[in-house]
C-alpha cells in the first residue's frame, strides 16, 4: 500500500522512481520516503493571483537536491528519503502578478525565515511555508497537500500591542499567544492591572481594582481631588460665603484666608490707590494725604529740572520761581547764558551774548580764527596777489613769505637741477659748472672699481684704461687670474 500511494504521487508528478510491475525487491524499502510538493502559483484573498518565478530551492537532509521553477511551472513535486530537511531559495527569485493577459514583475521582499525547516513524513507530502511581502496583498499560494505556502503582503507586520488587538480574541502578531497571553500586551490598559488611582476611579461608584475599598475609601484615592479634603486657601474659597474646608469659619474668618488677597487689608500705595480719591487701607487718609504715597509718581513732588519745565513760563515745583529764574534750571542748556565763544557766534552778525559786542568787537571772539590777524606766511596767501596781512607789502615781497615754497629762491642742488641744462639758481653758471652740483651723483666722476664697471668694454673712470687693464680692477674677482 505504501508503495502504491508513493507512484500515484509520483505519476501525477510525471516522475519516474521505478514504480512498475517489474520494480525491483528493494521496493519495499523506496516506499520509505515522502514528497515534498512545492506550488508556486495561488490566488490571494482580494482575487489577484501570484507566481513564483526563476526559483531555485536547495534541499538538504538524508540526501541534497536542487529544484528549479520557472515562469511556466505552476507546482514542482520531489520525492525525497524520510527525514528532516532544510529548504533554501535562492537569491534571484522573482515574484510577479497577473493582469489577465499574462504576468508582471513586482517588488517584493522575503519574510519568513529561510531556508525554511521541514520534515518528510513516510508516505505523506510536507509543508513549508515561505513569506513574501508586495502589492499591499495577502497571497496564500499552496492549498491541501501541497507544501510551499507562498505570502505575500505589503503590508507592516500585524502587531499586538494595542487595547484592540490586545482585546479581540485572535493571535494578531502570530507568535501563538493571544491578547493578553501575549507579553507585548502586558503594558495595555485592557491587560494591565486595574487601579483606583484617578479622579473618575476614585468616584465612579465601583472598587476598580477589585481590593475590596471603593473610591474614596481605598487609600490610592486619598490624594486625588475628589477625594482630598477641601481647602480654605484660595480667592476664590475664601470669598464664596461657605465653610469650604468645614472647620466652622467661613471665607475670611478662617485663619488660613488671612494671607489671599480678598481678606488682606486693603493698601494704599500704589499710583492707583493714591489718586482714586479713597481711603483704601481705611486709616482715615485718603491719596496723597496718606504717608503712604508720599514715595508713589502721583503725590510726589513736581520738579522744575529739566529743560521742559525750565522753558514752559511755568512754576513747576511750586516754589515761587518759575523757569531760568530757579536755581535748579541754571544748568540746564536753556537757562544757561550763551556765549560769543566760537568761529559761527563771532561771525554771524549777531551779539550772542547780549553784551553789546557783536562778532569781532567782543573780546570774546579775539582768539578765535574768524576774527585773530590775518598772516601772510602760506603759499596761498604768498601767491594770491594780495596784501592778506595789510602790513603793504603782498606775497612773496613780504618778509613772511621768504620761507614758502613759492618764495624761496630756487636751487641747483639736485640730481634734477643739475642735469636739465638750466641755471636753475640764477649764478651763472649751469648743471654740473655749478659748484653747488659738483657732489651729485649726476656730476661726480665716474670710477672704474666694481664688478660691472670693469666688464662692460668701456674706460669708465677716463684714465685711458678699460675694464681689468684699469690697476683699479685688479683686485675684482672678475679680474683675478
């Protein structure tokens, strides 16, 4: 019988084992094998079918096989000895979709651990479940004895850790432990421990965590409001006309009302309680009458400091002197006399200072520049044409201009002056016949005792003797043999 069932299996598969009339006496012992039937293609939950393509699957165990299913193969079938197996696919593998008229490609990724643990039974076909994510689809492919299981799911894993799936009664994330069996729903609400230990607990009417003690009765509940006794310490307790804390004195003659402000005594000193016109601390004063607001903006004195209360023709601090003629405005810049004591007062026309004097006939403007002597010792005054210092003599015939520039008598003292063949100094005698030139390079004879003076070819120093025949040569590097 074993043997019969094993050459259905492999007949369906179109695998030949031996499985005929004239089967060898080991045929007892083939029959010691199982199948391994691996289905690539299958339809998913929403309609869409899926086939597994260009896969390669590495069998390993009693024996070690390698099967291929191409784009065209819609389940393979292996016969393999009894024993536990281990399944790889291969990199490479491609999972596709139909669209009716044949199969696309679409990104998809393994799941499921891999190679995948099997055991082939005696006789019997294996499962091994493979699981691929794509599409946002759930594809089982592989029905009824067939063994590959082939998922495919887009989609994040399912997970158990929320009041929900910790509370319908499925294993969400597949790890065999249901709700609140699961150790990722013990952190839950539905899961966890009730406690008493809120202000809808601690008054809803029920022994929320079945201790025995309901609401305020259980001590969890002692500090929450509903269930703290009520205090006698707010505005608000202290002003509502009730004993809110039960001890028989209500609002502000409860001692613990003294220190909030609707039972304090009443101040008067601020700008506001000094200018309502009341007696707000109920000592008899009223405002500024009250010591109190001596200190405050309101009552304080006005002063007369500023240039504002110095200039508006006003008695400001009250004290019979009104504007500059207070002492307390002689500083300030509006009461402070002017002068005639700067190059704009002592030339505007005007007598600044109210001393009779205007501009340069006050004493006050003597040192200033607008009104000091006129000088006649620039190069613009030594050359303008005019007598600047009116003492009758202009420019450069004035005894002052003898030192600018513009006056000085001009030299032949320079390279310049000695080499443009003028005579610049009016001595008769020009460039280098001046004796005022003959130290100047330009006029100084020229010497025949350097490097480059005794290998240029020529008689530098005129003595009839050129370069290295020159004595003053000799002792050059150039020169020496």
């Amino acid at each position: 019988m074993r043997q019969l069932f094993v050459c259905s299996v492999l007949a369906i598969a179109a695998i030949p084992v031996g499985c005929t009339a004239d089967a060898p006496d080991d045929a007892a012992q083939e029959s010691e094998v199982g199948s391994l039937s691996l289905a690539l293609v299958g339809n998913s939950s929403s309609g869409a079918t899926y086939r597994l393509s260009q896969a390669w699957f590495d069998i390993y165990g009693p024996t070690a096989r390698t099967i291929y299913g191409g784009g065209d193969t819609p389940a393979l079938t292996e016969v393999l000895p009894v024993g536990q197996y281990n399944v790889t696919l291969r990199p490479g593998w491609v999972l596709e979709r139909s669209t009716g008229g044949g199969y696309l490609p679409v990104s998809a990724s393994l799941t499921s651990a891999n190679p995948a643990w099997v055991y082939i039974g005696e006789g019997a076909t294996s499962t091994v479940a493979f699981q691929f994510r794509a599409d946002g689809d759930v594809i089982s492919v592989g029905q009824g004895r067939l063994d590959i299981v082939i998922g495919v799911d887009d989609t994040t894993p399912l997970r158990e850790d929320t009041d929900v799936a910790c509370s319908n009664g499925y294993d969400d994330d597949g790890d065999g432990r249901p709700d609140c069996a699961d150790p990722d729903c013990q952190w839950m609400p539905f899961c966890g421990p009730v406690g008493e230990d809120t202000d809808w607990e601690c008054s809803n009417g029920w022994d929320d965590d079945m201790d025995g003690l309901a609401d305020c009765a259980d001590p969890e509940c002692q500090a929450y409001p509903f269930c703290a006794p009520v205090r006698e310490d707010t505005d608000w307790t202290c002003s509502n006309g009730a004993d809110d804390d039960m001890d028989g004195l209500a609002d502000c003659a409860d001692p613990e009302c003294q220190a909030y402000p609707f039972c304090s005594p009443w101040r008067e000193d601020t700008d506001w309680a000094c200018s309502n016109g009341y007696d707000d601390d109920g000592d008899g004063l009223a405002d500024c009458s009250d010591p109190e607001c001596q200190w405050m903006p309101y009552c304080m004195p006005v002063r007369e400091d500023t240039d504002w209360t110095c200039s508006n023709g006003a008695d400001d601090d009250g004290d019979g002197l009104a504007d500059c003629s207070d002492p307390e405005c002689q500083s300030m810049p509006y009461c402070v006399p002017v002068g005639e004591d700067t190059d704009w007062e002592c030339s505007n026309g005007w007598d600044d200072d109210a001393d009779g004097l205007p501009d340069c006939s006050d004493p006050d403007c003597q040192g200033y520049p607008y009104c000091s002597t006129l000088r006649e010792d620039t190069d613009w005054a030594c050359s303008n044409g005019a007598d600047d210092d009116w003492d009758g003599v202009a420019d450069c015939a004035d005894p002052d201009c003898q030192w600018t520039p513009y006056c000085a008598p001009v030299r032949e003292d320079t390279d310049w002056a000695c080499s443009n063949v003028y005579d610049d100094d009016g001595d008769g005698l020009a460039d280098c016949s001046d004796p005022d030139c003959q130290w100047l390079p330009y006029c100084t004879p020229s010497i025949e005792n350097t490097d480059w003076a005794c290998s240029n070819g020529v008689d530098d120093d005129g003595d009839g003797l050129a370069d290295c025949s020159d004595p003053e040569c000799q002792g050059l590097f150039i020169c020496a043999t």
